[in-house]
C-alpha cells in the first residue's frame, strides 16, 4: 500500500511540474510567436511604403514623359501617346492608390519609345523648351529616387511574402493577403524593370538636356540621394505643376 501511495505522489509530482514546464515553455513560444507577427506585421508595412516610394517615383517619370512628348509634334509621339493612356487609364483603377506590375511593364515601354526620339531630337518644336525643362527636373528626381528604391526592393518583396505565408491560412484575411501578394508581385517587377528603366529614361532626359542647351535654357541641379530617403522626403522633391 505505501508503495502504491509512493507511486501516486510521484506521478502527480511529474504531472504537475510537466504542465507547469509546459505551460511556461508555451508562454515563451506565444511570446516569441506575437514577437515575430508584430516584426512581420511591421516589416509588411514598411514595404508598402517602399511601393509608395516606388510609385510616386514612376508617376514622376511618366509625368515626366508627357513633359518631353509635349516639346514634339504630334506624329513623333503617338505611339507613347497610346502606352500613356493605357498607364493613365490604369492609375485611375488603382484599388489602394499603388501601381501594379503591369504598370511598371507600361513605364518602361513608355520610356523606351520616348528614347526613340535621341535619333531626331532636333526635331522638337521650338515653343517646347519649357516642357523640356519641366522633364528635366522630374527626371531628375526620378532617376536617382530609382536609384535608391533598387536598394530597399529586395527585402520589400521577402517581407511582403512572408506576412502573405503568414495570414494565408487565416480565411479572413484572403483579401489582405490577396493585397500583399500584388504588391510583392509589382514590386519584383519593378525590381526587374529598374535597371533598363533607368537607361531609357536617361537617354529621355539627354534629349531634354538637349533642347534646354540649343535654346540656353537654364537647367536644375539633380537631388542628392540621401534628400530622397524615404516617401516623405521624396514627396516633398517632386516638382509640382
């Protein structure tokens, strides 16, 4: 009998200090679990800014772009005419106010059309220097606010994917998960598209350059790299109309 009692002492002892040793090691797991949703949540949302970033910085160039093909007759621009108004039609859809892939594809043959135009710049109409200047400027701001989003892309788009493989199994959040997927997807795009993008839309501004140096228009210094840090910084350097 005392052994059987010995053996029931024992057995509630183990019981009880594994419960409590569980208990204590699923009170570490929730805490490191809600210390890693809270760095995804937070990594998801700095990555938006960085498509923010990159979205004001392609309106920007294809702002940009309209500048230029407002210094040429109508019939050296139509075919950037069509590609802009597919962009345009486009930015009037966006669900949360960002691009999509699709419009970093619309940039990029925009500019790359436009960049047709360095073989008959002097083709540009005599009344377009002004346009030329005002692309210039955009331009400016564009190519070096690219330059800077090329650094932050990659993590952007792990840290968007990684909060989408977060919520995914949640059904309620289909929709935001839904959200984060497009974004990485725009972003990765944009990702691709840069380096070409920052050729042609250079070779655009060499034929802004171009028309303000034949007319002695005056041109304006580019920005720093580090004035464009973030969306705040860059919001405050895109020249307004």
């Amino acid at each position: 009998m005392r052994h059987w009692f010995k053996f029931l002492v024992a057995a509630f002892l183990v019981t009880t200090v594994g419960i409590g040793a569980s208990n204590a090691q699923f009170g570490k797991l929730a805490g490191k679990k809600d210390t890693q949703q809270a760095g995804s949540e937070d990594g998801a949302k700095n990555a938006l800014e960085v498509l923010a970033y990159v979205t004001l910085a392609t309106d920007t160039g294809m702002r940009a772009a309209e500048n230029i093909a407002n210094a040429f007759p109508p019939e050296k621009v139509a075919a950037f005419r069509e590609i802009s108004k597919k962009y345009a039609e486009a930015t009037k859809n966006r669900k949360d106010g960002n691009l999509d892939a699709d419009q970093v594809k619309l940039a990029s043959q925009a500019a790359d059309e436009l960049a047709k135009l360095a073989a008959d710049w002097k083709s540009y109409r005599k009344d377009g220097v002004a346009e030329a200047r005002k692309a210039n400027l955009r331009l400016g701001v564009m190519l070096v606010a690219d330059g800077v989003a090329a650094t932050k892309i990659p993590g952007a788009v792990e840290a968007l994917k990684s909060q989408a493989g977060a919520l995914s199994s949640n059904p309620l959040k289909a929709g935001e998960v839904k959200r984060l997927t497009v974004s990485a997807a725009a972003l990765a795009e944009a990702g691709k598209q840069i380096p070409d993008q920052l050729q042609k839309f250079q070779t655009v501004r060499t034929i802004a350059k171009q028309i303000c140096e034949a007319e002695k228009a005056e041109l304006s210094a580019d920005p720093a790299p580090d004035a464009l840090k973030d969306l705040k910084s860059l919001q405050k350097a895109v020249p307004a109309d």
